[in-house]
C-alpha cells in the first residue's frame, strides 16, 4: 500500500510493527536510532514516517523538527506519555497525528492509513470538488488552496481538511465528535481538535473570543460562517 519508515529502537516492538504493518501490504524501511533513521528517509524517502518519541541518540521530539525542516512526510509519532502538553508540542512541531504506548498495531495502521489519504490522491482521480465560499472565505479543495478577503492562507494537509470540512457545512452546527470522525478518522480525543481550531483561527486572522468565521456554539461545537458579512 505504501513504503512507510519506522524508527524505534526496541527490537521487539520494532519487529512486531514491521510484521504488522507488512501483513496489511505496505513495505517497511526501519532504523533503530534517529540518525539511522534520517539517513534512511534521505536515502528512500517514504511516504510516511512512525517515529517512536524515545530513541538512544536523539530525543524524537528534536528529530521531528529535523524531518520537518527538510519534509512535508506525514508523521505519525508514538509516544509513552498521554499528557497535553506534549501532545500540544508534537503537533506543533509538524507531527500529523500520535499513538499512545502501548498501542495495538491496527490502530497504528489505522491512523497511518488516515494520513496517507490526507495527503495523496492517492491513483485515480477523485471526481472534482466544488469550490466552497463563505463570505469572504473562500476554500478550493482541488486545487488545496483556502483565501480569506482574496489572499491566500497558508495552511497545514490537516488544518485544510479541518477548513474545507466546515465550510463544506456553512452555517451547520458541527461537533467535536464529527470533526474527529470526519476528519481524523478517530474517534478518541478532542483535545487534537481543539489544538487544530486554534491554530486555523490564528491562521484565519481571529481569536476564540473575537471569531469572524469560527462561531463556538457552547456545549454543542460550532458553526462556520462569515460574522463580517452583513
Ligand atoms: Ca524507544
């Protein structure tokens, strides 16, 4: 299905992973350290990294920041830690998605595969999109571009997704539940969403408090629509 590169040091887990991953068709490069691991993705670029957090030569976090600054490769990190301020980090230094340790390899697979479908078209063409326009927002799924007032926003494969899914329901209500299953294709923790929102509304020039696009509908989710436009 894909070539992915796995980095992580345990021998077992690592060997366990590469078998799991393997039995569901993709082809998998591993390395045992960060720096095996960056020559590796520079060698045979993958098309989709799963980096384990703690590695002997480097902690994971430094190396995500090294992939991003030579690659858009979607990253899916595991981890050993659950706690928001770490996960907060990672998504902030460029990870696409995160597994908690100790995780079953289908839900590693399962959150690999959702980052590949965010990021290629993956063969055939898929029929064209139309072309959303809220206001001034105005979000082209085809060609990935998003613009607010004319100028173009520069946006990650995921906030885009998180944007086109909205304004694809202008003026609807939508959950927390319905962005994770929709656009993550998880069903577990909010908290990711929230850490998203954040960042498309720094992205799309407003704040929780002051939103022009993002209406937060107390308890419920929320609601895109143009609070600029009469
Ligand atoms: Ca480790």
């Amino acid at each position: 299905m894909a070539h992915l590169l796995l980095i992580e040091d345990d021998p077992a887990i690592r060997s366990a992973l590469i078998r799991a991953l393997a039995s569901r068709g993709h082809a998998v490069d591993s390395a045992a350290d960060a720096m095996g691991g960056l020559q590796q993705m520079m060698a045979q670029p993958p098309e989709a990294v799963v980096l384990d957090l703690g590695l002997p030569d480097l902690p994971g976090e430094r190396l995500l920041t090294m992939i991003r600054a030579v690659s858009d490769v979607p990253v899916v990190v595991a981890t050993a830690r659950d706690d928001e301020g770490l996960v907060v980090r990672l998504l902030d230094a460029g990870a696409d998605d995160y597994v908690v340790k100790p995780f079953d390899p289908s839900q590693l697979e399962a959150r690999v595969r959702a980052v590949l479908r965010r990021t290629s078209g993956s063969g055939s063409t898929p029929p064209a999109s139309p072309v959303h326009r809220v206001g001034g927002l105005t979000v082209d799924p085809d060609r990935h571009v998003a613009q607010v007032d004319g100028q173009a926003i520069d946006l990650t494969p995921l906030e885009f997704d998180l944007l086109a899914y909205l304004a694809a329901n202008p003026g609807r209500v939508v959950t927390r539940r319905e962005l994770l299953r929709e656009v993550w294709q998880r069903t577990d923790s909010g908290r990711t969403v929230d850490v998203h929102l954040s960042w498309l509304r720094r992205k799309l020039g407003e704040t929780a408090e002051q939103p022009r696009f993002l209406h937060t509908v107390r308890g419920v989710g929320l609601r895109l629509e143009d609070g600029a436009q009469p």
